[in-house]
C-alpha cells in the first residue's frame, strides 16, 4: 500500500467512521452525511461540485488500496485497511 497524505489519512479515517463495524458504507449514505462538504473543508477547498472531488479522493483511496470500490447502491465502498 501507498502511503497516504493528511488530507487522505483524514478522509480514510471518517470514511471508516461512518461506515462502521461492517466496514462498507454506500453512495447514498455518503451523500446523507455531507461526505463531499467534509472533503472539501479537508482540502480546504471551494467548489461548485464538491462530489468530483469526493469521487477523485475515492478513486485514489482505491488505488493505494485503502477501499474497494462497487457499483451498486449508487457506489458501495469497502474498507480494506483500518
């Protein structure tokens, strides 16, 4: 595994929060949450979009191999390291 920047670790760690003891957390949950608000205040950033961002720090959690990545439920994450 690649090892993670700040913002990532922090993503990591409250995507791992609020997907809970199962470990998998879906699209819809996220989006229920704020998720890409969260995103956003992490990367200090502004955007009219904030889920492209969501949905490029996702993928990059995915290729470091920190979450699996599905598509069902409008996108079901899996936790694959804590």
């Amino acid at each position: 595994m690649k090892p993670l920047t700040d913002e990532e670790g922090a993503v990591l760690r409250e995507l791992t929060r609020l997907a809970g003891n199962d470990r998998i957390v879906t699209g819809l949950e996220l989006l229920d949450q704020g998720f890409a608000d969260f995103i956003s205040k992490v990367y200090q950033k502004r955007l009219g979009y904030p889920g492209s961002l969501q949905s490029r720090t996702l993928q990059i959690l995915r290729d470091k191999g920190y979450i699996k990545m599905e598509r069902r439920n409008r996108g079901t994450y899996t936790i694959v390291q804590p």
